[in-house]
C-alpha cells in the first residue's frame, strides 16, 4: 500500500481534521452505493438551447472575434423532450437544466408567457419520466438590460434577481424541485471580469451582491417550497480550496441544504497537467481527486450532506484524449472514487454527469463533454449519438456503481495536492 506508513504517522496528528479516516482499502473491493444515491446529469440554458435573446454572454460572443458564435447550439430549447427522455432512458434520477433570466424577462417587469410555458414543458417532462428536476437560476448569464445597468456592480441587479427567482420558484414549488441558486459564483466574478464586464476592484461587490441574493433566493425558496432542497454549486480548484471559499461559500455556508461541488481537474506531484488548460490543453483526468475535494468538505461542513452537481470529460471534437481515457473509463473511474468516499463515512448523496450532449463551451464547440456528441457545426440535424459513456452510466447507475472489484484505470495519484496537505500526508488507502 502507498503511503502506508507515512500516512499512519500523519493520522495520529490529524484524525482530528479528518472526519472521514480513511478506512485501510478493502480486501472485498467497494460496495455499491446505497439505493437512495441520485444519479443525475446537468446541462444549462445558455449552453444548449440555442438562439438566446440578448444577455451579457450572448454580447461577448458577438463581440468578441476569439468566441465562436452560438447559434442553434444542440437546439434543446426545441429537442428537451428528446434528450429528456434520452437521460431517463439510462436510469437517470435527476435532470439539472437552467432557466435563463434573459429569455423570460426580456425587458423589466416584462414576462415572456411563451418562455415560461416552454420551461413548465421542460418540468413537465422532467417529472413525467419520473425523475427530479435540479433548476439552476441562474449559470452565469443575465439578460442584456441587466448589463446595461452595469450587471452585478448595480444593486439594481440584486433586487431584479430576487423578483426574477422569486416567480420562477413560486411557479415550481411543490414540485420537488432541487435547486441550484448561482452556478460557480466564482467563476462568474471572474468571467465578468475576464469579458470586461467588470475589474478586479469589483470582484467584492460582486460576490456581496451575489451572496445577498443566494440568501434572499434561500429564504423565499424554503417559504414557497419548505421541503426544497437549496445549494449553490461550487467549482472546485485544487490546491487552495479554501481561498476561494472565502469569496462566497463561507458567507452563506448556513443557507445551504447540501454542498454542490463541481469536480473537473485534480492536481498532484504524478499529475501536474492541470497547466495544459491556461493554453485551451486537455489536463490528465485524476479520478481520486474527487475523493479528496469530497473529504475536504465533510471535513469542513460536517453537518452538510455533499452532492458532486457536476463532473465530465472534454475531448476535442471527439479525437482522442492525451491522458487516452474513453468517457466510459472517466466515469467509471470517478465513480468508484464515490464509491470509497461513502464507505469511509463521506455523506455523499448525488452525482451529475455534465453533461447530457455536447454544448457551448462558452465561446468553443471544440470541447465536448457530452454522453451523446452532436456535431452542432458539422450536422445540421444534430444528431444525438451515443458516446462510450452512455452505456457505462446506465451500467453504474443499475448497480449502484462499479463492481465491488473494480480496478480503476488511472492509478492513485502520489501525494494529491486537491487540499494540501492533507490530501497528500493523508491518502485514501
Ligand atoms: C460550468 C459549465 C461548463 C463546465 C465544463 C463548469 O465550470 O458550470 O458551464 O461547461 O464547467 O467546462
């Protein structure tokens, strides 16, 4: 066992750290996740629906030459019954799509009757095939009014945001909803910032504004909706986690019914490819870093349950990947990772795959992380077609995860660095 004897030395010092000790690995390899797990996959409006009205990102795509052009996207505003039934048809449990502000609120105060129908529609069908919609108000985007009143430097902003989530939770309580108020607060700041939006000197205003507005969203939500489960989902950054919880989760921590975590890229001495994406590479995928971006947050929230809203793999337009890694592999990988994590005490309660089909990689259709690719610039019928991934999912979610003797394909990192130092001193097996 790797480790082994450093990581007995360390334990001793920071059992008191670690809720979830590690357990010495299985002879009887891992155990299937329990019945009440939610297997999910996550989308967003933007990204997928095609032909949005005007909005702070359509501008940055229209304005700036380095973005590709949106268009039609992979067209769910009209084909969500498609890939709704898609999702349910590998034992999918929950759907995570987006409501886009922009699109029903196109102009102040003015509702768009139609928009709102298409999105009962889209619940409508969620809760048909029996499966749990997770509604996200807001990935990132506002309508083009709201940034002309300067987006989240306005405390105009603030207040239109809270009528604007105000109707929509108000048209889908009771529902079961779960709902995700703001997608990755922190890479919302820093996409403003990055698409001139706003300037660093803003970035505090900013998380103010959006952390009010998570927190009046939290408590109209659980009037509306008492039983309604509210997270906003975090991206998760290795290294220093905890730099950029202090931007957001820390000041709402206590209006959070579960920790959303978006794990994409892991970090360690065996595995510093993470630096290929500031260039548009492919960083290695490091499955165990899930392990450990979860056991950060038991730690640090051990009242909380954690749920993984969002986890997937890029290639570009489908070619082969440096680490070599198909999407079935990826997902088996990480979930048996969720696997370990649950056995040693983790209350991990969900897992999203993101995403459903290939979308707009904010700016690209080069990356694809889609179960079912679809050549939006290539295939004027965009067709859905399965990827590796479609069957792996529906295999793992039938039984509850990999088999108990599953030998993942990407090896244990050496001395992961997702939270230092624990995550290196302190290895899962
Ligand atoms: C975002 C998604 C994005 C995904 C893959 C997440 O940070 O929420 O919108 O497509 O990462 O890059």
């Amino acid at each position: 066992m790797r480790h082994a004897g450093r990581a007995l030395a360390c334990l001793a010092l920071l059992s008191s750290l670690a809720v979830a000790a590690p357990a010495a690995a299985q002879d009887d390899g891992v155990a299937p996740l329990p019945d009440d797990f939610l297997w999910g996959v996550s989308s967003s409006g933007f990204q997928s629906e095609g032909n949005g009205p005007d909005s702070n990102w359509l501008r940055y795509t229209e304005e700036q030459e380095d973005k590709e052009d949106v268009g039609a996207s992979v067209d769910f505003r009209h084909r969500y019954a498609e890939d709704i039934a898609l999702a349910a048809d590998m034992g999918v449990e929950v759907y995570r799509f987006g409501i886009e502000w922009a699109r029903v609120e196109p102009a102040p105060g003015a509702w768009d009757q139609a928009e709102l129908a298409y999105y009962d529609d889209v619940v409508r069908h969620v809760l048909d095939a029996g499966m749990t919609p997770m509604i996200t108000l807001n990935h990132w985007v506002h309508p083009g009014w709201v940034a002309d009143q300067g987006g989240w430097r306005s405390e105009e902003t603030l207040r239109d945001f809270t009528a604007y989530a105000e109707s929509i939770v108000e048209r889908y309580a009771g529902l079961g909803v779960m709902w995700v108020t703001f997608n990755e607060p922190t890479l919302y700041v820093y996409h403003e910032i990055d698409n001139g939006a706003a300037t660093w000197l803003d970035a505090p205003w900013l998380f103010d504004r959006l952390a009010r507005a998570h927190s009046a969203a939290y408590d109209f939500i659980h009037e509306a909706d008492p039983g309604a489960m509210v997270t906003s989902n975090l991206a998760f950054i290795p290294l220093t986690p905890w730099l950029f919880d202090a931007a957001f989760i820390d000041r709402i921590a206590h209006e959070l019914d579960f920790v959303g975590i978006d794990y994409y890229m892991g970090v360690s001495l065996d595995n510093l490819t993470a630096a290929r994406t500031l260039t548009g590479g492919l960083a290695d995928a490091q499955p165990d870093g899930i392990y450990y971006a979860l056991r950060y947050y038991a730690n640090k929230f051990p009242d909380l349950p954690l749920y993984i809203v969002e986890n997937g793999m890029a290639t570009h337009d489908g070619a082969a990947r440096p680490d070599g890694l198909s999407r079935a592999e990826f997902i088996e990988d990480h979930v048996y990772w969720l696997q370990r994590a649950r056995e040693d005490g983790i209350d991990v309660i969900g897992y999203n795959y993101w995403s459903i089909t290939d979308n707009y990689e904010w700016g690209s259709y080069t990356p694809r992380f889609g179960l079912y690719t679809v050549d939006v610039q290539g295939d004027p019928s965009l067709t859905r077609v399965p990827t590796s991934g479609v069957d792996a999912y529906a295999a793992v979610i039938a039984d509850g995860g990999v088999p108990a003797g599953y030998d993942p394909v990407v090896p244990e990192s050496v001395c992961s660095l997702i939270d230092p130092p624990l995550s290196c001193l302190v290895p899962a097996s």
